[in-house]
C-alpha cells in the first residue's frame, strides 16, 4: 500500500470515529440539555475536526474552490458548512425526539404554490421529488399544512448488520431520521426499497385517491441496472441516477412534482415547489426527459446554497452565478 492510499485509510477512519463520538457522546446530551443555537454551535465546532483531516477536510475545501471559483477563505467557510450540516442536522433530529423541538412551531414560507395548491385541491395521488437537503426542512414537508391526504415515505432499510466503522455510523444518523417521522405527523408510513414489491406497492397506493409519496430523487444509482441512466450533475460531470420515479408516475397516470426544501438564516423554512409534471408516452426517453426537469431544478438550488446540499458536489464542474447553471471546467 503506497503513502497517499495509507494517508487515506487513517484519515477516512479518524473521520467516522469523530462523528460517531460527536454525535454519540457531544450532540446527544447537547440536544437535550442546551438550548437550540448553542447546541448547533457546538456541531459547527466539531465539524472543525473533520475540516483539518485530508479527507474529508481538505478534499472537500478543493472541489468547493473548483466548483465555485471563490477564494481561500471563502472556500474554507463552504467546506466548514458543507461538514457542519450532518451534524446540526442530527442536533435537530435528537431534540425532536427528547420533544425540545415542535415541528407544529416551524415557521414554513411555502414558493411557487399554483402547482402544488392545484394537486392538492384535485385530491388525487401524485409524486414529491425530493433532493438530499437539511433534514428539518425535509421533515416539514411532513406536516399537515403542507401535505394533505396520507403521506408515505420512500427510504432505504436501516444497516441491519453492522461490519464497520462508516456502517455504525450510518446506523446511528440515519436511525436517528427514520425515528423523526413519527414525531412530525402520524398518518405516514414508510416503504422500503428492497425490491419489485417495492413498485407494487407504490404503483397501488398511487392509483387510490388522497396518496402523497415522498421520493428522494437525487440518489446514485448502479450503472447497470434497470432503469439507470447517467448526466452531468452540480459539480460532477457525471452521476448515474434512477428513472425509477418518473416510471412510477408515468405508470400510474399521476404526477410528479419538485419540491426542495431550504433552511433560512432566520431559522425559518423554505419549500420551494416546481410545476406538476405529467408524464406522456411509453418509453424510456419519456422517463429521463422528467427526470432531467427535477434534476435541473435542484442543481440550480444546490449552486446558490452549497453548504445545504448533504451529498458530495463536485470539482469538474463550476457554479456559473449570472446565468444561474453549471457549466464544465476546461482541462
């Protein structure tokens, strides 16, 4: 094993051993015993630990200057907020369940509602295309001022067995979202991606009546299966994704509509809808064409609130500001 690949594997291990004592041992009890700014601050500090290792600090300083052309400092704010987000964002998960958070009490400023206000008046079933954004923006679209009907929640299954450092660490982040749910609404369920049943299930409840199925549509995806299909995406220049959602709304004869949700400096919460999509035709091309729509508007939002954003961004690409698109870097 050469130097840099050592340096990587001793990094990448000090990285999910600081976020497992973080979140474990610093922002559990904090979340329950401090108020709410002061708790966040404390996991905006410890994310200061992860910024000064090789990875994931100072590979992710790299891609932020790539991606968006700013200067040192500057750059060195994105990837400190870029890592502080996982963190604050289990703060606000474990406050929900010690009950020191009440959704009921979230301040939501709902933009572009047309779309969603003329679903929601029809009362038939449709799609909510959702991006990796802060978990408490993601949870609101849970509450019953925003989605009317039965919600039901498209997820992974939770590391059942645990074999490594990252999987208990997943385990005890991920954990933490799944068990939120319960204490933003109570007419929800959760379907779990395993396998066929899976659309089934789905393509059921989406030809009913009064269906409301949240889908993260942003997830990487196994180049070689059914359904994959590959695009430039924020600040990569390729990133394989699923038509899976759009090939549900398609079969179903519902539509899909875009939803990304923003946490505001005030502390208050954005949603900001795009228009409902019907899907036409029978074919493969139908299904990335609407994917390609929801895609294009959350990358958009991703280059205007970076450190918002919870996956990887990207160095091949950069932010175009004026424009508001991405374009590629010349080599």
């Amino acid at each position: 094993m050469n130097i840099g690949a050592q340096i990587y594997r001793k990094s990448y291990t000090i990285e999910q051993m600081i976020r497992i004592v973080s979140m474990q041992f610093v922002l559990t009890p904090a979340a329950y015993a401090l108020p709410r700014k002061l708790a966040l601050r404390i996991a905006n500090t410890l994310a200061l630990l992860l910024l000064i290792l090789p990875i994931p600090g100072l590979h992710t300083y790299r891609q932020m200057r790539a991606a968006f052309g700013t200067g040192r400092l500057d750059s060195f704010f994105l990837a400190w907020g870029w890592l502080a987000r996982p963190l604050s964002d289990f703060v606000i998960l474990k406050r929900l369940h010690y009950r020191r958070e009440d959704p009921l009490n979230w301040k939501i400023i709902e933009k572009n509602v047309d779309g969603i206000n003329s679903l929601r008046e029809s009362g038939e079933s449709y799609i909510i295309a959702t991006p990796h954004f802060p978990k408490k923006p993601g949870l609101s679209i849970l509450s019953p001022k925003v989605t009317y009907g039965h919600n039901i929640q498209v997820a992974n299954p939770l590391v059942s067995n645990v074999r490594s450092l990252y999987d208990l660490r997943v385990r005890i982040q991920y954990g933490a979202l799944l068990k939120a749910y319960s204490y933003c609404r109570i007419d929800y369920e959760f379907v779990f991606i395993r396998n066929l049943r899976t659309a089934r299930t789905l393509y059921t409840l989406l030809r009913e009546r009064g269906n409301v199925v949240n889908i993260p549509v942003d997830g990487g995806w196994i180049k070689t299966l059914t359904g994959s299909y590959e695009r430039p995406f924020a600040g990569h220049r390729s990133r394989v994704f699923s038509t899976g959602a759009a090939q549900l709304a398609r079969l179903a004869q519902c539509p899909i509509i875009s939803c990304v949700p923003i946490s505001e400096s005030d502390g208050s919460i954005s949603l900001e809808w795009g228009s409902p999509i019907r899907s036409v035709g029978n074919s493969t091309a139908n299904d990335i064409y609407v994917m390609n729509q929801l895609l294009d508007a959350i990358e958009i939002v991703i280059g205007e609130k970076p450190t918002q954003y919870i996956y990887e961004i990207g160095g091949d690409r950069r932010w175009n500001s004026l424009s508001k698109r991405w374009e590629d870097l010349t080599k």
